[in-house]
C-alpha cells in the first residue's frame, strides 16, 4: 500500500528555466526582422493596389512623402484637400525642395544618384497634388519616384 | 573554516525582463518593406527646346477625366480594356522604328522592322515599340486610385510582352530573370544582365504624363 501512497506527493514543479531562452530567441528575431518606426502618419493613408510593383530594399535612399486627407477635418468640412507630411509635419507643396535636399545631405554623393522618393498617397487624393509634387522633384532633379502600393488588385 | 557554495542566483525573472523587451520591440518596429510602381520622370528641360514632333499614330492617348472616366484613343473605355489595348497598340509593329544602338550588330544602322512582335502590323497604329508612347492625361481632379490602376495596367502590358519575348527568346521569362538577377547579387551573372538590358531595349516604356 505503500508503495502507492508515494506517488501521489504531488507534481513536481515544473523547471521554467529554459523560458528566458525562449523569450529571447523571439525578442531576438523581432530586432533583426523589424525596423523602427521613424513617423508617425498625420493624414489618412489607404494606399491602392497594384501587381506590377518593385520593392524598395533601401531604407538609407529612400525618402518619404506622406499625401492624404486630414485624419479629422474641422467640423463643416466635407472636403479639406490634400495634405502633404514630410517627416512629422504637415507642409506645403513648397517645401518638397528642402526636405529632399536634406535627405541628400546624408548621402555620400556617388549614392545620390540611386535616391527614390516615395510617394505614399491615400487612394482618394487627387491626382493634381501629386503633379504638383513631381513637378517640385523635376525642378531638383529628384527624378527615380515610387508610388506606394500594397500587393493586390482592385481593378472596378 | 568550511567553504561555503555560493547560493545560486535566482534566475525566475529573468523572463520578466526579456518579456517586457520583446513586447518593447513589438510596440516600436515595423515590419512592412516599402514597395510599389516605379517611374522615372522626365529630365527638365530648357523653354527653348522645341517638342519633337510626333506622328498621332505612334501615341496612344489615355485621358481620364474629373469622374474617373477613360477615354482612350477617342472612345470611352472600361479600366478591363486598357491592357489589351496598350497590349495591341506597342505590339503592332506596323513600320520601321528607331535605330537601336545598343548591341554592336544594329548600331549606327537605319531603323528597322520590329521582327519580334506579333501583332496586326496595322497601318494606323504604332510603327514599332520603341517608337510607341503611351500618353496618360489626368485631370486636377482625378483620384489617386485610378490614375495607379491605369499605370498599373500599363505596366502589366508591358511585362506580358518582355515575359512572352523573353520566354521565346531565352526559354525563360523576364519577371524570373530579373528575379533571379536579384539573387545573384554577390556574383552578377553579366549574361543574364545583358539579357535583360536587351529584353527592355526590345519592348521600352515609354510613358508621357500631363496633367491638367
């Protein structure tokens, strides 16, 4: 009878001493695979679908140009246009210039030419404030331009 | 005196710590690489500088207007059509096209026929596909979302000819020659390089934007 009694002591405690192994495999694939977010968004920013697209593995030549409507539109207003945010701050069609002549500062000069801007765009802005903005790039011969789009298609 | 062991260090918070990191990380990083539709924009040029002229054949118009409406080569359009139809228009081949400088054999030469497209050789549409421009007119006021489902469309055309010329032409396809282009970076294979320099010389894109 004993013999019996002797197991039923209890379980025994589990060792959890291989836990922060785990945790740390994970903690380390996610600061290899992931980047910092640099900004956050200001304005809405559903982008459009498309299938042909090219991935930018570039993060160091790549600058960004958000476009979009206001997150929230003062009340009474339908339509508010376009806003264009570079970096963290609403600006102007003016100021496309001098944001892209600072990313080039960074930018040993033989890469200068390899620059992409990348255009992300809400699906419901239009047309004419995009225009505005190549022109801006023709103007400082920022010519490689990338529009933003997600994997898809969402043909009407 | 007896040695003592040294009591073990308690190690149960260690998790804690590595948790509270992780979750950090989580909160702070993205994972999304940036992608899309990539364009060259045209160099600016001098006002002096007269336009070249062109022959109404050679370009293909796409207008899309204040309601999203397409009209292409003066006929209203669905976005289904745009494909075929810039599929038929730098495909048609129907003349002689600029003289290709590029790989010795052609170089200085007249321009010649395009004797790897398929199309209907019509006599008015495009004389060859390096002489083929696809014009996209928008308007101010034309959404965002059409205008890169048109570019996209007719980035999708011209894929289908380098991926059918190039398939006739090397046994392989051109999006998987790229592909594999991009694997190949720590010894570029030249070959295959000089493959896909000749495909795009073959089928160019030639695209115009104005934007009213």
């Amino acid at each position: 009878m004993s013999k019996f009694k002797k197991n039923k002591k209890g379980l025994p405690p589990i060792n959890t001493a291989s836990l922060p192994d785990i945790v740390f495999m994970l903690l380390f694939f996610f600061m290899v695979a992931t980047t910092m977010r640099e900004t956050s968004v200001l304005v809405k920013n559903d982008l459009p679908n498309a299938t042909e697209i090219k991935k930018l593995s570039e993060k160091r030549l790549t600058s960004t140009i958000y476009v979009g409507p206001p997150i929230s539109s003062p009340e009474g207003v339908t339509d508010a246009g376009d806003l264009i945010q570079l970096n963290d701050k609403i600006a102007s069609v003016k100021d496309v210039r001098n944001f892209i002549y600072m990313a080039r500062e960074g930018v040993p000069s033989e890469e200068q030419g390899a620059m992409t801007t990348l255009i992300k765009s809400d699906i419901n802005s239009t047309v004419g404030t995009i225009s505005d903005i190549k022109k801006e790039l023709r103007e400082i011969n920022a010519l490689k331009v990338t529009y933003a789009t997600r994997q898809g298609s969402d043909k009407k | 005196m007896a040695r003592r062991d040294t009591p073990e260090i308690n190690a149960g918070s260690m998790a804690d710590i590595a948790f509270l990191l992780l979750i950090f990380f989580l909160v702070t990083t993205t994972m999304d690489i940036d992608a899309g539709i990539s364009r060259r924009l045209p160099e600016k040029q001098p006002d002096t500088v007269e336009p070249p002229i062109i022959k109404k054949r050679n370009i293909f118009e796409i207008s899309i207007n204040r309601n999203d409406d397409l009209l292409i080569e003066d006929e209203y359009r669905t976005v289904d059509e745009v494909k075929q139809l810039a599929i038929d228009f730098i495909d048609n081949g129907g003349g002689l096209g600029n003289a290709i400088a590029l790989f010795g054999e052609d170089e200085g030469k007249e321009g010649t026929e395009c004797t790897w497209c398929e199309g209907k050789k019509d006599e008015s549409s495009s004389d060859h596909p390096n002489k083929a421009i696809i014009s996209i007119k928008t308007d101010r006021s034309t959404t965002y979302g059409i205008y890169i489902i048109v570019q996209n469309e007719v980035s999708a055309a011209l894929t289908f000819l380098r991926n059918r010329l190039a398939k006739k032409e090397y046994g392989q396809t051109y999006t998987e020659m790229v592909k594999e282009d991009k694997n190949n970076k720590i010894n570029p294979d030249q070959s295959l390089k000089d493959k896909i320099k000749k495909i795009k010389v073959m089928y160019p894109e030639i695209i115009t934007e104005q934007n009213n």
